[in-house]
C-alpha cells in the first residue's frame, strides 16, 4: 500500500502514514464504538448524604428546641434527687 498524500510505501494495516502522518483508507474503514455513558456515581451519593443529612440536622435542631423548653424541678430529699418536669 502506498500513501495517498507522500507516496511511500506503507505497512498494509497501518491507519495513518508514518512519513508525513496523513491518514490512511483504514483510519476511515475503522469503526467506531461509542464509549459507555459515565455516570458520576459519587456526585449522585454526595447529593443524596447532603439531603438527608440536613433533614436530619433539622430535625435534631426542632427536637432539641422543643426540649429546651422544658424545664424540670428537682428537690432533694435527705440523700436522693426528686425530679418532676414542668411544662
């Protein structure tokens, strides 16, 4: 097989000409396969964590406020504590 563009002469499967590295017929007769969809499995677990963890944080954040609220009265009793909660 000789180079379209330089003439030399060229190795039958080579797909580009290594004289003056134009492309070849076999470049073009090549197919080629799509390369498979990535998908970004970290940034989609990121996200997810992200969501759930400030639900949870507000969560805590109204369960914690809604304890704060209470207060609870202890009196002490020869040794021993006696509490009650007042709301």
């Amino acid at each position: 097989m000789f180079c379209r563009n330089c003439g030399k002469e060229i190795h039958d499967s080579a797909l580009v000409c290594p004289n003056c590295g134009v492309p070849t017929d076999n470049m073009q007769k090549q197919v080629q396969v799509p390369v498979a969809q990535q998908k970004n499995t970290f940034a989609i677990i990121g996200f997810i964590f992200s969501f759930f963890g400030s639900l949870l944080g507000l969560i805590f954040s109204i369960m914690g406020l809604s304890n704060s609220k209470k207060t609870r009265i202890c009196r002490r009793r020869k040794s021993t504590f006696y509490c009650r909660n007042n709301y």
